[in-house]
C-alpha cells in the first residue's frame, strides 16, 4: 500500500509539473488570482510579504480559527505572484494547498480530486495521470468536496 501511495504522489508531482508552462503561459495563474487561499500561521508572512496588517487592514486576509487564515485572492491576486508565477514557489513554508494544486490526493479513501477551477483541468491536459491513478485503484473526482 506504502508503495502505491509513493507512486501517486510521484505521479501527481509529475503532473503538476507538466502544466507548469500553461499555468502562467496559457492559463494566467488563475488559480493564484480568483477565489481564497486557506493556510496555517506559519506561511502567512511568506505569503503576505510579512505585510500581514495591511492585508488585514484591506480585509483581503481573515483569521478565520487560531493559527488560521484565509486570504480573498480575487481582490489583488495572491501577493507573491509576479508575472504569473509564484516568487514563493520554492519555499518550504508555502502553504500545503498551493503545493497540490489542481490534484489532491485522499490515500486513506483512495481518491484523487481534481480541482474543477483548475483551466488545465477543465482542458483535460491531466488526462494521462488520471488513467495512470486509475490503473493503481484510485477514483478521480473533479466536484467541490461540499
């Protein structure tokens, strides 16, 4: 099972990284520029420049629990995008949601969930990883969890 679940994350990361190109080419980090981005405390001055009271302030970042927050990207966009690409892509404390994103991977139920916002997504570019997660048991979701 172990093996399995290595796979599919090294199919995911694969994936991921073949849409980067369309990502900021084709696509615009779209992603990075509509909707909310959730994420713990410690990623919150990476993705806010460590400028977290003037976003506050603008009410485009919500502490939403403790050590939680939620940052409304259709206002400006995420703050560390730049020329459509993420000048926190590198960083170790870059939140846990950006990491996987369009492909989140549940290996305790063996589902994959693709991200309906997702252009590549909706333009069936992963269309090869979906076959290959398939092949190794999982289901593919592309809906909203909710």
């Amino acid at each position: 099972m172990e093996n399995i679940q290595i796979n599919i994350n090294k199919i995911a990361n694969s994936a991921r990284d073949s849409i980067g190109v369309f990502c900021f080419t084709e696509c615009g980090a779209y992603c990075c520029r509509k909707g909310a981005l959730s994420f713990g405390d410690k990623s919150v001055d990476l993705v806010t420049d460590n400028n977290s009271e003037k976003f506050i302030r603008s009410e485009e970042l919500k502490e939403i629990g403790p050590n939680e927050y939620l940052f409304d990207l259709s206002v400006n966009g995420c703050p560390r995008l730049d020329d459509n690409k993420c000048s926190a892509h590198k960083s170790n404390l870059r939140p846990d949601c950006c990491k996987d994103f369009p492909i989140f991977i549940d290996h305790k139920n063996k589902k994959v969930r693709l991200s309906p916002r997702c252009l590549a997504v909706k333009k069936m570019l992963l269309y090869s990883f979906e076959k290959e997660v398939i092949s190794l048991g999982y289901s593919i979701n592309t809906c909203n969890p909710d």
